[in-house]
C-alpha cells in the first residue's frame, strides 16, 4: 500500500488554517496540525478530520520560538515520518497607526508571521530535501503587495514572506521543493469579525465581486498548490480576493 502524504499546518485550528486542515483530510493527506493550547482541546477537530479516514496529530506550540519550531517539526517527523506539505498559516495582527504604534505591536508582528515562517520551514526542508519532494505554501495578504494604512507591521511581514517564497523558490527548485505564497484579500473568519459592520461595507465596495472570501476559497487554492496539478508552479503569490487588488 503506498503510503499517505503529510500536511503540516501551522494555525491549524482555527479560521483558514481550520478549513485547509479538513480541506486536506478529505484529499487523503495524514494531517498534522500546530496548535497553541493542549491538544485535548481539539478532539472535535481530531474527529471530523479522522472522518475522512487519515490520521490526525497534534503538536502545540509557538512558531515565533525557534526551539518550539524544531521540536513541532521533529513531533511530526516521529509520527508520521514524512512532511509533504507546510503550510505556513499562522498570523497575528495588531493594528494601529504607525505614531501609536509601539515597538512590541510591530516584533510581535513580525515575529509571528515572518519569523515564524523561517523558523518552521527551516526545520522542515532538510526533511523535504532528503525526498527531493516537496510544498511549502506560506500565507501572505494582499496587504503585504498593496499596503494597508493602520497595518505598516502586518503589511511588512506579509511583504516578507513574499520576498522569502520567491527566494527560496530559487533555492530549492531543483530539489523538486515548489515554494508558493497565497495572498487573500478580506476572508470572513476571527480576524476580520472584529471590523465594525460599516468598514466591512466599505471593503466590499472596493470588491469587483462585493463580498468577502469564505476560508473555503483559500482552502481550496492550498488543495491545488498540494496536488500534482501544480507541479509546474512555484515562486507565486496567488491573490485570493474577489479581484480587489490586480
Ligand atoms: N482573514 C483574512 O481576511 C486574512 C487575509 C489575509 C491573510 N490572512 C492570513 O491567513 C492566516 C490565517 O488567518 P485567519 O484569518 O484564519 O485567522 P485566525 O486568527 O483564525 O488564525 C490564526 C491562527 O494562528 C495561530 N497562531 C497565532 N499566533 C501563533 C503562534 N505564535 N504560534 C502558532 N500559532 C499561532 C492562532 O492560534 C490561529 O489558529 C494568517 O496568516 C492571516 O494573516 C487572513
């Protein structure tokens, strides 16, 4: 019997990362899954995913730490024996105008998005190296091409990542390793709950097709950047945002 392929995703319990966990279970992915508070707390989750009849585990802990970082990669490595795919998923914001911003608003920021996504796939290529096979898909935002007034920490580290996709695209292209970045637009989970309902008005305003994304939209870009329909694409940020930025 051959054997499963491995999704690693970092924030995988909530929002985008949530979706793209069960997104992947249904593909037949075994799915390991980064989470912040002890995974008995996720049994639920554990379920649906195992629903689809591939295995789910759970590894807690802090990409920002890049202790954290190697241990999770190596939980995952111990159990399952493989990573296939990385999804860099984890974020934060902490928004606020640059003259009220403080020094731990933008670390913070910085630490959790770009930091974070070093330090997991850091610790995942040798693996993908060693098989000369390999995805590694990082969320970036459409804010980190256009920039985003009140977001100067969040649009730098999405800006980041971007840069670091394409270069290590370069790197580790010809280690059959395809590295691309996904970029929504406004997508309706916790993150966005928080924007009072007339600023959501305004965004979708701006919107060709005047509504926000669902995590599905994402969920199922990071089904096809997994798949081997896209074998032929890496160093892309591919926008997923009802048009909003072209
Ligand atoms: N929702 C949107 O409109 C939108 C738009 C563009 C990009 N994104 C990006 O998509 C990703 C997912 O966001 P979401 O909207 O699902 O929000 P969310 O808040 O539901 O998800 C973020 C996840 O990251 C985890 N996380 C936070 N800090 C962490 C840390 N230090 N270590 C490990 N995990 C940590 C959280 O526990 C959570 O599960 C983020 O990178 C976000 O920046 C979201």
């Amino acid at each position: 019997m051959e054997e499963r392929r491995v999704a690693f995703i970092t924030g995988g319990t909530t929002g985008i990362g949530r979706e793209c966990s069960l997104t992947l279970a249904k593909e037949g992915f075994d799915i390991a899954i980064n989470c912040m508070k002890e995974p008995e707390e996720y049994t639920e989750l554990k379920s649906e995913v195992e629903a689809n009849g591939v295995r789910c585990f759970f590894t807690k802990g802090d990409v920002s730490n890049f202790d954290d970082a190697e241990r999770m990669v190596n939980e995952v490595i111990g159990y399952y024996g493989r990573i296939d795919v990385l999804l860099n998923n984890a974020g934060i914001t902490r928004d606020t105008l640059l003259m009220r911003m403080k020094k731990e608003d933008f670390e913070s920021v910085i630490n959790v998005n770009l930091v974070g996504t070093f330090n997991m796939t850091k610790h995942v290529v040798p693996y993908m190296m060693k098989k000369r096979y390999g995805r590694i898909i990082s969320m970036a935002s459409v804010v980190g091409v256009g920039g985003n007034a009140g977001q100067a920490n969040y649009a730098a580290s999405k800006a980041g990542i971007i840069g670091f996709t394409k270069s290590l695209a370069k790197e580790l292209g010809s280690r059959n390793i395809l590295v691309n970045a996904i970029a929504p637009g406004y997508i309706k989970t916790a993150m966005t709950d928080v924007l009072p309902d007339k600023v959501k008005e305004s965004i979708k305003e701006q919107i060709p097709l005047r509504e926000l994304g669902e995590a599905k939209d994402v969920a199922n870009l990071v089904k096809f950047l997994s798949s081997e329909d896209s074998s032929y694409i890496t160093g892309q940020v591919i926008h997923v945002d009802g048009g909003m930025l072209m």
